[in-house]
C-alpha cells in the first residue's frame, strides 16, 4: 500500500525506526485487536511527505490515520476515540 496512506477505510500508522513515541503505540496496539497497517516514513517518501502536510512542516511520528483523518502523536485514547466517532465498524473486527 502506498503511504499517502489515507486508507480511507482504516486505520494507517505512519512510524520511523528508532522512535520511542512510534514503539511505545506500537506496543499498546499490540495489546489491542485493532487491524491496521504500518509505514515506514524513512523508506517511503510519499509518507514522509504526507505527515510533514499534517504535521506542520515536520516529521513527527507517530501520525495516525483512521478513515482518512489525520492525529499527530495521539494517545490510546484519542486513537480510539477517533475511531469510535469516525470509524466504529473498526472495533468490531476480529
């Protein structure tokens, strides 16, 4: 899947190796049974390009997107509560 990453269905995580904020999410998406998919914004420049559209100029990861809207570094919560409001047929995924 390309990063421009607004699957507009799901749920897209935008990362970056060695990121503490990417694995600490990564980590509590582990404990969830939310589907989603990874991109790696050093191996994918359109990724990268996208985050720094929603982001202010930067690169900061994680980016979320949940049907094709964007959270910059959100918590747990937020991720969900997102989902909840714009996607609630992600939760009841197996």
């Amino acid at each position: 899947m390309s990063a421009l990453s607004e699957d507009h269905e799901g749920v897209v995580v935008h990362w970056r190796p060695m990121c503490p904020y990417c694995m600490k999410l990564r980590v509590k998406l582990a404990f969830t049974r939310l589907r989603h998919t990874r991109v790696d914004i050093w191996r994918d420049p359109e990724a990268a390009a996208f985050v720094r559209s929603v982001a202010d100029g930067k690169e900061t990861v994680p980016t979320v997107t949940v049907a094709g809207r964007a959270l910059v570094d959100p918590s747990l919560r937020q991720l969900r509560e997102t989902i909840e409001a714009h996607a609630p047929h992600l939760l009841s995924r197996p």
